[in-house]
C-alpha cells in the first residue's frame, strides 16, 4: 500500500500507540539511592563497599554469576563457583591489593631504560640470560596458577577475584621483561628448569594450600631472588627491572599472608591444615638477627619439623639478650626479664633454654661476624656450644668471620663466600646432589 507524503508526516508527528509496558523487573527490591563518595584516594572498592553491597557474606549463595548486591533470578543455570565460603579464599587486604596494582601498572618497554644494557664477558652474560630463562618460566606458572582459580571462586567475593586477575597481569609483566632481559644483550633463552618444582604449584587441591605455597613461600623465595638480582644487577635497566617485580610481588606475598591470617581467625580449626602445607617446603629454615631467634626457636621447640637449619647472627639466649648495649632496643619487642610474667614468658620461647640433652636436633650451621654489635657474636657460639653437649647425631658447625658484623656493609667477596658455605651446608644437609649447569 502506498503512503503518501502527507499521511507520513501525520504519522511521524503523532504520538506512537504503545503497549503498555511493564518495567517493574527494574526494582527487584535491591538497594537503591546508593551515593558513594570518593575518599582521599579516589572512588576505591572501599568507598562504594557501603550498605547492602558492602557485605561480603560468609556464605555466598554463590552458583550464577550474580554480582554482590544485584538481585537473583529464577531459572538460571548454574557455574561452577563452588568457593562459596568466604575464608575459602578471603584476605581482607585484596581490594587494597588491587587498587595499587592498578596504580602502579608499568610497561616492559617504556618504563626499563634498555639503553643502560652494556656487553658483559661471555660468561656473564651467560649467567643472567639462564637466570632469566627461569625466571620466565617461573612467571608463567605464578600467572596461569591464580588464573585457574578465578572461575571457581563466587562472584559476591569479587575483590579476591579482582586482585587474582591483577596479580595474572603482573605475571604477565614479569615474564615479558625477564624474556626481554635475556634477547635484549647478545644472549638468548638457555636452558629450561624441567618444571619439577614448578608443577607442585599447579598441582594444589585447595585454594588455601595453593595460597601458602605459590603466595606465601613460592613468592616470598621469588621476592628474595629479586631482591638479589637488583643487588647484582649489572647496569639500571637490569636493576629497575627486578626492583619494579619486587615491588609487584610484595602484593602477591601480602595477599596470602592475609589470607592465611584470615583462616586463623575465623577458622581456627584449620591451623594444623594450614601447618601441613606451609612444612611441603621446608626441608630447610634460614633466618638472620630476629630472624635468627625464630629459626634457633623451631629448632629448640619443634626439631622434627625439618632437616636443617641456617641461623645467620642470630640470638638464641632471649633472657640475656637485653643486657647487650643493643639489647635495650629490644625490649619493647622481646619483653624484659625485670618483670616475672615477661620474664616466664621470654624462659619460655628462648631456644638456648630448651635445648635439652639426647635429642636429635636438624644439621644446624650458625654464622656470625666477630664485629657484630647489634647480635652478639657470643649468641651464636652459646647456641652451637649447647646443641653440641646435647649429643644430637647430626652435624653442628660454626661459621665465624672476622672481617664483618651484622651485615651491612659486608664486602661482596666476603658475602659470596658466606652464600657459598651456606649453600655447601644445605646440599649436604639435605643430601642433594649439586650439578653445575654444564654437567647435565
Ligand atoms: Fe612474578
Ligand atoms: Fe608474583
């Protein structure tokens, strides 16, 4: 039928006849009138956690996509969110987590000055091109492990899956700039780790015990390694590049910390759990200073719990330490022994007080530098002196420099034969084969 010009116009300017529609769907009933604020910095996940949408619930229902706060319908199928409970995989600082990794986002190829890179002697060169070789392969599994993770976890539990795919874009950085590092100087890739250790990683039933092991200690050993590697960085492209993936993976260890953190307080049950994941990885212990006191402490307390123990200028007789001239400073943290409960307290943590004749004690190696003022050298050599009287079977040896202190300032001569003897002790220890990267 034809339409001519006029009937066009008529029907254009006409109100259009509708249907009545219903749009009562649009209130579920959900809140409404939500006005959230920006705060000091900006519109965080924390600003717009208010009211109903604010509560992360402990148990989510959890089985459509639904976001936290959004109205539920009928008829929906499900997906496979069965990390429904929130200590399942919560850390109360994820958001936080998140919002700085979205703040300090940087680019492999702008943001590394690649024009400090310099020819290095062959074997150098060598040497941080399969350091990189691994650690690239490394970051792959710090990436996919999270990822894979993501689809199980309940959508009202959003900030944990937020800081999961942060930590996926991190990993993804690292590994692009570590690839980077070993094309980038005349090098290449070298040679592939096996992936023995890493498949342990990827391996993990649980959210938790992935947790422990890739966030916890996989992470914490990584943030070392590049504390490391900026410490023996050759030129500033080399060292911004492990300062600024330390940086990054200080959130990735916070993460799990907190997480763990999260189980002990809700779930307090899960503690000996939680014990059992964290022992997978600790054959061996080390620690330096206070950290010293710690593993001199899980030796004297718990000594099954691994084969063998490094304690660098570390204390071990906690009731004396406060009469040293750095003691005093300790006080506030260790406790005095000139109040009776702190003194019992403190008789009952130090690791020089529970040694205890006939025990089998790990392989144990204490270091110290005979110019230490801030620990004592003679903390180590009590220790050594009482682990040896006790008649343990297994080896107890002393390290004693008399060329360094505390630490800092050490020469890097004097810190490589530390690492060298430290790294003997632990293969022999823990009865490892040692094979240079030539001999396989
Ligand atoms: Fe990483
Ligand atoms: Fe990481």
């Amino acid at each position: 039928m034809a339409i001519d010009q006029q009937d066009r116009m008529q029907m254009l300017r006409a109100e259009p006849e509708l249907p009545e529609l219903d749009l009562s769907w649009m209130e579920p009933g959900t809140e409404w009138g939500v006005r959230a604020q920006p705060g000091r910095r900006g519109l965080t996940i924390d600003e717009i956690n208010i009211g109903s949408y604010g509560e992360a619930p402990d148990e989510s229902e959890g089985w459509t996509m639904r976001p936290r706060g959004a109205a539920s319908r009928e008829a929906v199928p499900r997906v496979a969110h069965y990390l429904r409970d929130k200590a399942d995989t919560w850390s109360k600082n994820a958001s936080l987590l998140y919002e700085e990794a979205v703040q300090r986002q940087w680019s492999s190829a702008t943001d590394i000055p690649w024009e400090t890179l310099r020819p290095l002697p062959d074997r150098v060169e060598r040497a941080m091109c399969q350091f990189c070789t691994f650690l690239t392969e490394v970051e792959f599994i710090a990436g996919d492990v999270p990822g894979s993770w993501l689809p199980k976890i309940s959508n009202e539990h959003y900030e944990v899956k937020l800081f999961l795919a942060s930590q996926v874009m991190d990993e993804a950085r690292h590994l692009d700039v570590f690839r980077k590092r070993a094309l980038a100087n005349g090098g290449g890739l070298l040679l592939s780790s096996g992936n023995a250790g890493l498949r342990f990683v990827m391996d993990a039933q649980d959210f938790t015990e992935m947790s422990a092991i890739l966030h916890v200690q996989g992470e914490g050993l990584i943030q070392s390694i590049f504390r490391m590697g900026e410490y023996i960085a050759t030129c500033d492209a080399e060292k911004r590049m492990f300062r600024l993936a330390a940086q990054d993976e200080s959130r990735h260890v916070a993460f799990g910390v907190m997480h763990l953190k999260y189980i002990l307080e809700t779930q307090p049950w899960r503690r000996e759990e939680i014990h059992a994941y964290l022992d997978y990885s600790e054959p061996a212990i080390q620690g330096g200073s206070a950290g010293g006191l710690m593993v001199f402490g899980v030796l004297a307390h718990h000594p099954q719990v691994c084969a063998a123990v490094l304690a660098h200028v570390g204390i071990s007789d906690a009731l004396r330490t406060e009469l040293s001239p750095n003691g005093e400073f300790n006080i506030t943290e260790f406790g005095t022994v000139r109040d009776e409960t702190q003194f019992h307290g403190m008789l009952g943590y130090s690791p020089y007080h529970a040694v205890k004749q006939g025990t089998t004690y790990p392989a144990v190696m204490a270091t110290t530098g005979m110019n230490d003022p801030r620990v004592e050298p003679w903390q180590s050599f009590k220790m050594v002196a009482a682990l040896q009287a006790s008649g343990t079977p297994n080896p107890v040896l002393l390290r004693v420099s008399h060329n360094t202190g505390h630490g800092g300032g050490t020469r890097l001569s004097e810190r490589d034969q530390q690492l060298a003897d430290s790294y003997t002790f632990l293969f022999a220890a823990l009865d490892l084969p040692y094979r240079p990267v030539g001999d396989r």
